[in-house]
C-alpha cells in the first residue's frame, strides 16, 4: 500500500496546469473578456508553474510533467492573445 507520502503528487503543478487550461479555453472570447479572463487566469498558472517546477525539482523531478503542459498552455494563450485573441471578432 502506499501512503501519502510515498505518493509523489504535485498540487501546486497540477493548479498551474488546471489553470493554464482554463486561460487557453477562455481567451478567444471577444470584446476584451478573453484578454481580461484568459490573460489573467495563464499569469497565475505562470507563477504556479514556476513554484510546481521548483517544488518538483526539489523531489528529483517528480510531479513536473503538469508543468509541462501548464508551460505549452500558457505559451499558447500569451501567443494567441498577441495575435488579437479575446479583443476582436
């Protein structure tokens, strides 16, 4: 049986990855909502991807494939909001 702390989860990693989906779900909503929700929602799974990165440094690498994907998601909304995401039609 394993135990909680034999399991090596990452919360903080799996919040920015969460998060980070939910910014490149909502930016393409016009009329500045996707800007405001969409941008807002991938700066918090930046700074939560950067302490789940560190956290899942710390234990050797486990828990940071979220990161990962929370990295991919956040390059993908910053990229599609530079190009008009969620301020235009």
């Amino acid at each position: 049986m394993s135990s909680s702390a034999e399991r090596r989860s990452n919360p903080t990693a799996w919040a920015a990855f969460w998060f980070g989906l939910a910014g490149l779900v909502l930016m393409p909503i016009p009329l500045f909502i996707g800007l405001i929700l969409g941008g807002a929602l991938s700066v918090v799974a930046a700074v939560l991807a950067v302490i789940g990165l560190l956290k899942g440094l710390a234990r050797g690498g486990k828990g940071i494939a979220p990161v990962v994907f929370a990295a991919i998601f956040i390059a993908l909304t910053w990229g599609g909001i530079s190009i008009g995401g969620g301020t235009v039609w």
